[in-house]
C-alpha cells in the first residue's frame, strides 16, 4: 500500500469512528465502563476496544518525542512493561494523539520504521490524528495510562509511576501504578491506586 493512501485512510476512518466514539457515551471515568473507539493502527489494519472484551487492556498516550515518554523508552522500562504484561494475555495499545505537523507525529514508512526503533512491545499503536479517542478518555499527558479490566470497566487512570520527572534513576524507586494495577486485579482483588496525577508533557492536539 502506497503511503500517500494509507495515510488518507487513516485520517478519514479515525475522524469519522472516533467522532461516533464521543457521542456513544459520556467522558471515561474510572469504575464506569470505558468509552469504545475503533482506531486505525500503523500497518492499515483497524482495532476496536470491543474486539478485546475478556481481556486485560492498557491504554499508552505516547509521544515518542517527549522527554518524559524518552525516560521510559530509553530506559527500556515501557517495553519491559509491555513485553510482561501481553506475555500475560493483556492488550497493551499505545495511542498517539499527536495532530499532523506536531511534535510525536508519524506517519507511512517512517513511523512503523519509528515503532521498530524504540523496539516497542506494545499489542498495536494506533493513530488517533483528530484527537477524539484522547479527549473522550481526558488523555491529558504523554505518557498517561488506562486501564481496562475483561468486563470493560475502566480500572485505573493518571501516570504510570508516582514520580514526575525525566530522570532514569527514579523509575526503579517509583511505585509503578500500572503493573501494581494489573497485578492486583488479576488476582481478583480490589485495586489500591485508582487514580493519579498523570505526569509528562501536554497531548499535541490539533
């Protein structure tokens, strides 16, 4: 596929499914069910949050060119994160809301060579260019972090640890809100941590 094409597909699918998302339901909230969106991903195919009901699911607001998303990245935290939990049976989809022409946007051939650079682990990444999946889950940051549980009940949002900064050195002393979440609910038991400030630099939104 030539990625001229691919790349108006793209656009055309997310606005008009993604719109439909925020009229379906009210903006996430936590304990309620997460809202659906069906989001085209950087090989063309098309995902749906209802194709993974019976399963774990995270959602990853990434922006591969921010500093706070760098300090998981280039220290191989976030795959780590990743390649354990889809080991698990878990649906790990990082999104990128980034609008054309901003920072943390790709596109074509550049951004699946992008997605193989940063040796993601992540189930898909999936393109939301119009912003309508992130504004309807109030995806404020990159990174910032879901949770979805088998039932579609949104489980947890906010940052993926409890320290806001850019330094490596802190990820091994942070609480790391995102596995403590699927540890937790994964043995059935009530999840501690629901919410949190999440931390990072702003979605570029159109």
């Amino acid at each position: 596929m030539k990625p001229a094409r691919f790349i108006l597909t793209g656009l055309t699918l997310s606005a008009a499914i993604a719109t439909g998302a925020l009229a379906a339901g009210d903006p996430a909230e936590v304990g309620r069910p997460a809202p659906g969106f069906t989001l085209m991903d950087s090989n063309g195919a098309t995902h749906s949050l209802s194709d993974f009901k019976g399963k774990f699911v995270v959602l990853e607001w990434v922006n591969f060119g921010c500093p706070f998303v760098r300090k998981h990245y280039d220290s191989g935290n976030m795959q780590s994160l990743q390649k354990i939990y889809t080991g698990k049976g878990v649906i790990w989809l990082s999104i990128c809301s980034s609008a054309p022409g901003k920072q943390g946007y790709f596109e074509g051939d550049e951004l699946k060579r992008r997605i193989t650079s940063e040796k993601s682990n992540a189930t898909g990444y999936l393109l939301d260019q119009n912003g309508a999946t992130g504004k309807a889950y109030g995806a404020k940051t990159t990174p910032h972090l879901f949770v979805i549980d088998p039932e579609g009940v949104l489980i947890y949002a906010g940052g993926i640890d409890n320290i806001a900064s850019t330094d490596h050195d802190d990820i091994a002393r942070a609480t790391n809100y995102v596995s403590e979440t699927l540890d937790t609910a994964m043995l059935g038991k009530e999840v501690k941590t629901k919410t949190s400030r999440p931390y990072g630099c702003s979605v570029k939104y159109k």
